[in-house]
C-alpha cells in the first residue's frame, strides 16, 4: 500500500508537527500535572526534533554541501534576518496581533532571576533548530508542493507567486504577530526564490530568532518567546 505522502514529504513535515504537538502540549499542560517543571518540555521537543533532523538529514538534497551559500548570499540572509528582526519587535501593536501566544517562554526562577539552562535551551531551539525544521516545512516542502505534489522537482527560482502567497499565509497563522509573519515569511521565500539555496533562508531565520532571543533576554520581554 502507497503511502500518501512521500519519503521526502514525512522528512520535511514529520519534525515540523513533532515540535507543534510537543509546543500545544507546553502550552496547555497545568503546572504540577507533570513530576518536573512544564518548561523543560521544550528542552525535550529540542531532542526529539533534533534527533528526528538527524535522522531524515540524509533526505534534505537542498542542505547538502553542494548547496552551501557564498560569501555574499550569507552577507545578505544576515541583513535580511536583522531587518525582520527589527520589524518584528516594532510591529506588535494590538492590531497587529491574533489571539495571544499560549506556549511563550519565561525562565525565570522562583527568585525572580532568569534560569539560565532554560533559557540556554530555549535559545538554542529558536536559534539553531527552529530555522531548520520551520524552512525544511514552510519553504522547501509546502510553498513547492502547492505547485506540485511532486515537490522536489519544483526549482525554487520557478516557484509562482500563488505557492508564495498561500505558503505565506498559512506560515502567518502560526504566528500571533500577524503583520509581521507575513514580512518575515515573504522575507524568507524571496530569499530561497531568488538564490535557489535553502540555507540563506534558514541563516537569516536563524538571525533573526537569535538576534530576538537575545534582545529578549536583555530587556525581558518575554511575550516575543
């Protein structure tokens, strides 16, 4: 029996749901129903989708060495990743928001001090592993394969503007900052369009989660984790 999708399609999109089932449970789990602290679920999700990245790694052609960005296209994920950055601390307005984030992150202490391995893990999984895992699903599989089910074949150079728009959108629904996700996600679809490598969009996702991460522990505005 036919699986109904392929071996490509569960690389990219089994990690992406792992971690969106493990984040709703951080979420909504009550405090004291689990034997240790529910925020260390998400140190858990960092393994588990880790692990699973490590093990489909083999199946993502787009990261391979032959498709490493030059000097000059991580020069520009770099700035691109700092301007949705700026954009995303500026534009959370009321209006400019869905609902409220019901799995943000505060490591603090019961002292009132953060706690530093948890927000150690909580960085690093905004940091490193989200861009991998959310470009691998947004980009490579779900903006292709609204082309063409047979996703790996599209050429991201020749991706139309639908798949861009609709991927878009959907990546916006993940998000509370809804102006902001549709720059941040169109930010990172032009960047994939236009050098065909992957990894500019996961570097400038990667700096703008990392650069967030920081500026957040520095001004403790945790609503942004």
């Amino acid at each position: 029996m036919a699986l109904p999708l392929s071996r490509g399609a569960i690389a990219r999109t089994a990690p992406f749901v792992l971690f969106m089932v493990l984040l709703f449970a951080r979420g909504n789990v009550p405090d004291g129903m689990l034997p240790f602290d529910v925020r260390w679920v998400y140190g858990i999700a960092v393994l588990l989708v880790g692990g699973l990245l490590a093990w489909f790694w083999r199946d993502y052609g787009e990261l391979d060495r032959q498709n490493l960005p030059t000097l000059r296209e991580t020069a520009l994920a770099i700035v691109v990743g700092v301007v949705v950055f700026v954009l995303w601390i500026n534009l959370d307005a009321k209006p400019l928001r869905i609902g409220e984030a019901t799995a943000s992150f505060t490591p603090l202490g019961a002292d009132g001090r953060i706690d530093w391995p948890l927000a150690a893990v909580r960085w690093i999984g905004a940091a490193l592993l989200v861009p991998v895992m959310e470009e691998l699903f947004w980009r490579s599989f779900l903006m292709r394969w609204i082309d063409r089910p047979q996703f790996e074949t599209v050429v991201p150079q020749q991706v139309t503007m639908k798949a861009i728009v609709l991927s878009t959108f959907v990546f916006t629904l993940a998000h509370t900052l809804w102006l902001a996700a549709i720059l941040a996600g169109l930010a990172y679809a032009w960047l994939f369009v236009r050098t065909g490598k992957l990894w500019v969009s996961v570097i400038a996702h990667a700096v703008t989660n990392g650069v967030l991460g920081v500026w957040v522990l520095l001004t403790g505005k945790w609503a942004f984790w």
